[in-house]
C-alpha cells in the first residue's frame, strides 16, 4: 500500500460542525500525525490543518467528508513523496 504525507486545510465557519469534525477526524485517528486549530476571533471562524501520512484515497474521503459539513471548507495539499508500506 502507499502513502503519502498530506495537509488538509479546514476553515470553519459554524461552530455548530464542531462536534462532527472532531466525531470525523476520531475515525481517522490512526492516520493523523498531527493537528493544529487557530481559532480567528475578529471573522469568527476556526482554521485547522490536519497532517496525515495515509493513502491517497483515504486523504481524499477525509477532506471529503469534512467538506460535506455546513460551514465547512476543506483543501488538501499532497507531498510528492510517496512510501510503500506493507498492510
């Protein structure tokens, strides 16, 4: 299987998805190296960057499933490198 390292970008602009994207990014758990969110009080929204090291098309459900939420935006960036990693 390979994988990649990817940034997904969330803005966030109802606070009322919250609990959805944490419930979301919990089913993820096992891909994601890291997480930061920067709350942005002066547009009252949220940015958060999730960086995972997952196949391709697991990145791809992610950023899709959280881009389905209301008042959710998502964009993911790909590293070129790419890793085979026995399953």
């Amino acid at each position: 299987m390979e994988t990649r390292v990817a940034v997904i970008g969330i803005i966030v602009e109802n606070t009322e998805s919250a609990e959805k994207i944490n419930s979301i990014l919990h089913e993820y758990a096992q891909y994601i190296i890291g997480r930061m969110g920067v709350p942005y009080q002066k547009r009252k929204i949220s940015v958060i960057s999730i960086i995972m090291d997952a196949p391709q098309p697991v990145i791809s459900a992610l950023s899709g499933k959280l881009g389905k939420l209301e008042g959710v935006s998502t964009k993911a960036l790909y590293s070129n490198v790419m890793e085979n990693v026995d399953g």
